[in-house]
C-alpha cells in the first residue's frame, strides 16, 4: 500500500503472529487464532514476539530495528507519517479476534480484556474461554453436571429437584 504520497510503502499483508519466539533455537509457540500485520503483531502492546511462516522474531523495544517498523521505540504506539505525532494503537479496533467472547478495551499504548461470568481470560491465546464448572466437585449434589457456553447446568435424579436456576439439586 502506498502511503505518505506514493513517496513510501506499508506492508499490509497479514500472516501468522506468535506469542513466543526462542532465539537460541528460532522457533515459535503460541500461535494467534487470527492473522495480522507485522506491525500489529510486533509493535502493538504485549501481542506477539515473531511473525510469519516460518517464524520471524520482532524487533526487540528500544532499538532502532523497532523503531524502524513500529514508527516508535514503545510498544502500543507508532508514529503518524503525515503528522509526525505519536498515535496510540487501538488494539481493539485494529486486532480481529482479540478478547473474543470478552469486551476489548483499549487503553493509552495497551489494551485490556473483560471477560462475562463463565470465562476466564487466556492471556497466551488473548481471548475469554469458556470455564468448565463440572470440572468442580459436587457442584451439582447428587445430580449430573453440563457444562454449557458460559453456565452449566444440572441433571438432577428422581426425588431430586433443580434449584438455584437449574444449577444445583436438591
């Protein structure tokens, strides 16, 4: 893409970003469920440490190779081409698939996930994940416990009745 009048270019294409680079191997681990940007992946705010296939490991903050792709030495920001301002990057906005099953909110140079009742935040895949309250004992008495999206539900025995909203016998 063609950017600052025709005068430079901005990859766009957008591949795999990994979590977890090992330098003194170069392999990757925890991929993303969503592809992006090189710049989303390495620039954005404790998203990804490589990129690509086969991996790629991002330039570390503070150096000039990060400077050079981010437009900005600290994560969660770059620079504006036109303006020359630092603009914070919008993890949410620009991010498909982040926090999925949670709200995004996106804070000045980071972000941060809110997950509904019955997920818990996944801070390797960046995304809310269904709890599995069966995996507790006795959470339904005597009855069978079904884990449901975000709930679960109990199958009580004969004599037994649901209570609580069908989340306990008694």
């Amino acid at each position: 893409m063609q950017v600052n009048g025709g005068n430079n270019c901005m990859d766009m294409r957008k591949s795999f970003c990994y979590r977890n680079f090992y330098s003194d191997n170069g392999t990757c681990d925890g991929e993303l469920t969503f592809n992006m940007t090189k710049k989303m992946c390495c620039c954005s705010y404790n998203i990804g440490r490589a990129w690509n296939r086969p991996c790629e490991q991002c330039p570390v903050p503070s150096t000039n190779e990060f400077a050079i792709l981010c437009g900005s030495e600290r994560p969660g920001y770059y620079i504006d081409i036109y303006t020359g301002q630092v603009i914070d990057i919008d993890e949410c906005r620009e991010i498909p698939g982040v926090c999925e099953n949670g709200v995004c909110i996106n804070m000045i140079g980071s972000f941060r996930c809110e997950c509904p009742m019955g997920f818990l935040y996944n801070d390797k895949l960046l995304i809310c994940e269904d709890v599995n309250e069966c995996e507790r004992p006795g959470i339904c008495g005597p009855g069978q416990c079904y884990n449901t999206i975000g709930n679960y539900t109990c199958i009580c025995p004969v004599d037994y009745m649901q209570v609580n909203g069908g989340n306990n016998c008694m």
